[in-house]
C-alpha cells in the first residue's frame, strides 16, 4: 500500500520552487505542530494549504497581506483582523478586492460598488441591503445585476422587468409583488412566464392558459379554476388535458 504522504502532490511555492522547512520563518511554529509541509503551509502555492495554514495561525494573516501571490493575500484577508481589510481596497487583484467586500463592515463596502471587476461587484451586491442595491440593478454587468435582483427591494423590481438578460427578469418574476407581475405576461422568454403563471393572482391567470409554450399551460393548469381549468381540459398536450380534468372533478 502506498503511504498518503506518497499521494500528495509536491510542495512548491508560488514560484514553482521545491519548498523546505529548513527555510521557513515559521519554524517555531512547525515545532508547535501548527503548520506541515505539503499540507499546512503559508509558503506553498496550493490554495488549500495556504488556507489550512491561517486557519490554524490566524494571528499572522496580517503579515501577509501585501504578499507578491495573491493566493496568500486572498487567504490572509480572508482570516485576518476587519480592522486591516481597507488597505486591501485597492489591491491589483480582483479575487483579493472580492474578499475584502466580502468582509468589510457594510459602511465601508459601498466605496466598491463601481469598482472595474463583475466578481466585485457581486461580492459587494451579496452585501448590501435595502435601496442601496438598486443602482446595481443597473449594472452592466448581469451576473450583477442577478445578484441584486435576488436581493433589491421588491418594489424596486419594477425597473427590472424589461431587462434584456432573461437570467435577471426571471429573478424579478419570482420576487415581483403578485400584482405587477401581470406586466410580465407577455415577456419573451417562457421561463419567465412559467414563474408569472405560479405567481400570477388566480383571476389573471387567463392571460396565460393559452400560452404557446406548453410549459406555461402546465403551470396554469396546477393552479386555475372554472373556466380557465375547462379551456385547458381540451389542450392538445394530453398531460395538460389530464391535469386539469382531473382538477375539475375535485372541484
């Protein structure tokens, strides 16, 4: 049987360098039995190691957070003390400015919402909270503005609901107040109006029992009653047909 230290990959720093023990500042530590070559150690390039080394010395993230790898910098501000975060604000690296958004108190993450990397952004709409959200409904980015439509204001949606990226009005449909949603009716996407049809007040759902996309039907068939539910026992798709026969008996 091979040894699991013989599976492990080989230590090296960031570099590409071998790494040895003999080398590092650490050594104390190492006595201590708080870090360990090619599993726990700040030095090496794999991500998880590093990680596994500030978890068990949180102490000394701080000291690494102008690293030149901004693994390590990630990392070190992903364990270090809120209060050294701000310098981080400007760092070169996109990764490291997402997880100082994610971290910083929330006064201080606004200062990030314009900054130049979506994977910021995100991290800061994943933050904020209330009104503060709605100007990244705007954003040109929709993997942003998807994030803040999970998270914005339901009555600040409605300057969402023609979004060109159907991702983000499909998030809208889901969060709408029931009684807008009828605008929504018509969107061309019918993912979204599948969500509209499992939301839509019950006297609005004529709007969608003759959806062209069967998918919709179906989801008006799960919910409509009286004359909706009889239009929809004569579809052309059987399981539609069934589903609402079937709930016209139980009527």
């Amino acid at each position: 049987m091979v040894a699991s230290s013989e599976l492990q990959p080989e230590a090296l720093d960031w570099q590409g360098r071998p790494l040895r023990c003999q080398d590092c500042p650490h050594e104390d530590i190492h006595a201590e039995g708080r870090c360990d070559l090619g599993a726990v150690c700040v030095a090496d390039r794999r991500y998880r190691r590093i990680d596994n080394f500030f978890r068990r010395n949180a102490e000394l993230a701080a000291r690494y957070l102008s690293h030149p790898y901004f693994e390590v910098r990630v990392l070190a501000a992903k364990h270090a003390s809120v209060f050294v975060l701000p310098s981080l604000m400007a760092d070169p690296e996109p990764d490291v400015r997402a997880m100082v958004a994610s971290r910083l108190p929330l006064p201080r993450v606004s200062a990030l919402r314009s900054d130049p990397d979506p994977g910021v952004r995100i991290a800061v709409a994943n933050r904020l909270e209330g009104s503060a959200l709605v100007t990244l409904l705007a954003d040109e980015d929709y993997r942003v503005r998807v994030v803040a439509a999970r998270r914005a204001p339901p009555d600040a949606l409605v300057y969402s609901m023609r979004d060109p990226e159907s991702e983000v009005r499909r998030a809208v449909a889901r969060r709408l107040d029931p009684a807008a949603l009828v605008r929504m009716a018509g969107d061309a996407d019918p993912l979204v109006r599948v969500i509209v049809a499992e939301r839509l007040p019950l006297a609005r759902l004529t709007l969608l029992r003759e959806d062209p996309d069967m998918r919709v039907r179906f989801a008006v068939a799960e919910r409509a009653a009286g004359s909706d539910l009889e239009v929809l026992a004569n579809d052309p798709v059987p399981e539609i047909a069934e589903l609402a026969m079937s709930r016209l008996k139980r009527a």
